[in-house]
C-alpha cells in the first residue's frame, strides 16, 4: 500500500514549485489563482524570493502548500491508500485526499498563518528540539517545570520538539540536558506552535473551518492529534481545530500506517525531512520523492 506524506512548515526554499510553473499548463493556472486568491504574487516570491522573504508568516505556510498540493495534482497515477501530513502538511493531505477543494484549503492555510501570527505577538515564547532521549523522560521533566512547556512534535524515536514559554523552555532545556540529553537547542521559531500558548490562534480557526465544506475523502487521513486512520469529515473537522494546541504525533501516526499496511512512503512536496523521519521511526519503509511527470 501507498502512503503519500506531505511536509510542514520550514521545508521551504527559494525556486520552490517553479519547474512545475514551467513543465504544467495546470500547475500555471493554480499558481495564477493563488496570487489572485491572495492578493499578492506568492508565485514570484516562492521561484524567486530571497530565504527572509520566504519566512515572512504570510508567506511559508501557504507557499509550502502549493507546492506540496499543486506537486499532487500533476502526478501522474496518483492514488493513494492513504495519506498523512506534518502540522501544516495535514491540510496540504486534505486537499490531495480529497476532503477539502484547493481554494478551500488555501483559504485555511493563509487563516491558519496569520492567526498563529497574532497568537505568537501576544506573549514571548519559543521551541526546542530535544534529541537522544526516551519520549516518556522528556513528558516527565516537562510536567514538573512551573510555566507552560509541552511536547509538541513527536518527530521520531529520539527527536522530540518541545513548546512554550521562554523561560520554561529554557528551564526545561537545561533539565533535559542533565538527564541525558544529547543535545536540547532553542530554534529559531516565533512562538509555541502546538502548545496551550496557541488557544487564541485555534478559536479563530475553528471558525473558518465550521464555515469550509469537508467531503467524504477518497482515502484515510492519518491525523498528526489522533494518530489513526479518519475519513468522517466532521471527526476530520475537529481534529484540524485541535492540531494547533496538540502534539504533532508523528512517530504514532507513522507506526500506525505501517501496522495498517504501508509499505510505501512518497513525500509529496519541498524537501525530503519526512523521508528521513519515516526511516528511523520504521528501518524498512521505502521511502522516496514524488517528481511531477
């Protein structure tokens, strides 16, 4: 079985999506919408932008998305058994699977951007990635440290990003170190992403997804909040909404589509972070990239 993976945020590059622009009557007529569904040229800052242009908030998310959604829609063959996507990847896998129509999706992922935004301006905070430590020695050190830090991303046996407040995080770093830990380092992120510090940016969200119309999928979601396979819209609608306060489950979420019988791993999008996450979480995946025709 064939499981098509979808990256999020940080995957971006400069020229990102500009051979598909250049090979794809389609994929030119998608970025065309995108600029006039945005306001602005998305399309020139994604195959020409400088890496500071790229990073501006308005900017990353839905420009991973393009690439990622627009990649899907010229591959050639395209029929997955089922899909998953890391953070803003999952909304990238809705619209591939189905379960969200393109204008829709970008029209969440450009909410979903700004609304983080705002969450991130209202008060201080960060993340850190946390490596060569059990998942359970991180939950716990978190949980005894006064302020808000949470794990957020369960990236794969070993490697696990945590979440909040900056001096909490900072705390928890130097823990974290003296239980073991290769290696505990604050990056470069503006706010806690997936961590109670971002209620305000999902009560917005949830607001345009009660509004956005979710269909039945052509194949199961793997969802980074529930880890199992989905095809309900409306359970698909409320794990969404509960992405942005919850761990990124992603380690879970992968074992689980191997248990249900994928063999295959095709990561749809700029980069190739998630194949090489896939193969520490399961040594005989056969991971690769999907290339438009």
């Amino acid at each position: 079985m064939k499981a098509y993976v979808f990256p999020g945020q940080g995957a971006q590059f400069t020229g990102m999506g500009k051979n598909l622009y250049d090979n794809s009557e389609l994929a030119r007529n998608l970025f065309q919408q995108a600029d006039e569904q945005l306001g602005f040229e998305i399309s020139k800052i994604m195959f020409e932008g400088t890496a500071d242009e790229l990073k501006q908030t308005k900017v990353t998310q839905p420009a991973v998305f393009l690439h990622s959604v627009i990649l899907a829609k010229t591959l050639d063959n395209f029929q997955p058994d089922m899909v998953a996507g890391h953070s803003l990847g999952e909304i990238s896998a809705l619209v591939a699977n189905e379960t969200l129509g393109f204008e829709s999706g970008l029209n969440l992922v450009y909410k979903r951007a700004m609304a983080m935004q705002k969450a991130c301006e209202l008060q201080p905070s960060t993340m850190a990635a946390i490596l060569g430590l059990e998942d359970e020695v991180v939950e716990r050190i978190c949980s005894e440290i006064e302020g808000v830090v949470v794990p957020a991303n369960y990236n794969c046996p070993g490697q696990l990003v945590i979440s909040g407040e900056v001096p909490a995080v900072e705390l928890a770093c130097e823990k974290l170190k003296e239980a073991g830990a290769k290696r505990a380092l604050i990056l470069p992120v503006g706010g806690a992403f997936h961590s109670p510090l971002m209620k305000p940016a999902e009560d917005e969200l949830a607001e345009a997804i009660h509004q956005t119309e979710f269909k039945k999928p052509i194949c199961p979601v793997y969802q980074n909040v529930t880890t199992t396979a989905v095809t309900d819209p409306e359970e698909i609608k409320q794990n969404l909404i509960a992405q942005l306060t919850a761990p990124v489950k992603w380690t879970q979420s992968v074992q689980n589509m191997v248990k249900d019988g994928a063999m295959e791993f095709i990561e749809v999008g700029p980069g190739n972070t998630l194949q090489g996450l896939i193969r520490k979480i399961e040594a005989n995946a056969v991971t690769s990239s999907a290339t438009a025709s």
